[in-house]
C-alpha cells in the first residue's frame, strides 16, 4: 500500500510517502490511522487529532470508515479551502 503525507502532516511525520504492508488486522482507513499512531513520534503527533485530517482513497475523497486493501494508494491531508 502506498501511503501519501501532505502540508504539516508530512511535517510531523518527516516523509512523504512510504510503502507499507497492511497489517492482517487493518480493513479500513480508520484502522489505518490507529496503526500509523501507534508508530509514535511524528505518526502520533500527525495522527492526534483526526478530525483535522482529511483523507484520499486511490484520489477519492472518502471517510475513515472506508475499507482498504494492500494495492491501495492512501492520502492524508488537511482541510483545504478556498479563497
């Protein structure tokens, strides 16, 4: 799975992008994010409060509730707006 770090989220966690492989226990975004946090560091700090982080499945806008698999490509990023 290709996982993408976007704005301060790249920041905090110092990359942006890796490749991972899913864990057996991971079926969905917001399992994910517990994984990612539970590296700590960054990943904590990135990861602290989830509902300042938005999130992109294969470049679709989706909620952390989305199921996933390991040939998905994963974005996180902050709100965006408009001006």
């Amino acid at each position: 799975m290709k996982v993408l770090y976007f704005a301060w989220l790249k920041e905090k966690t110092g990359i942006g992008e890796e490749d991972i492989s899913l864990p057996e226990n991971v079926t969905d975004i917001e399992g994910l994010i517990g994984f990612l946090k539970n590296r700590g560091g960054g990943f904590e700090k990135a990861f602290s409060d989830t509902s300042l982080v938005r999130v992109a499945l294969n470049m679709e806008h989706v909620q952390v509730s989305a199921a996933i698999k390991d040939s998905d490509e994963i974005a996180f990023f902050p709100p965006v707006t408009g001006g």
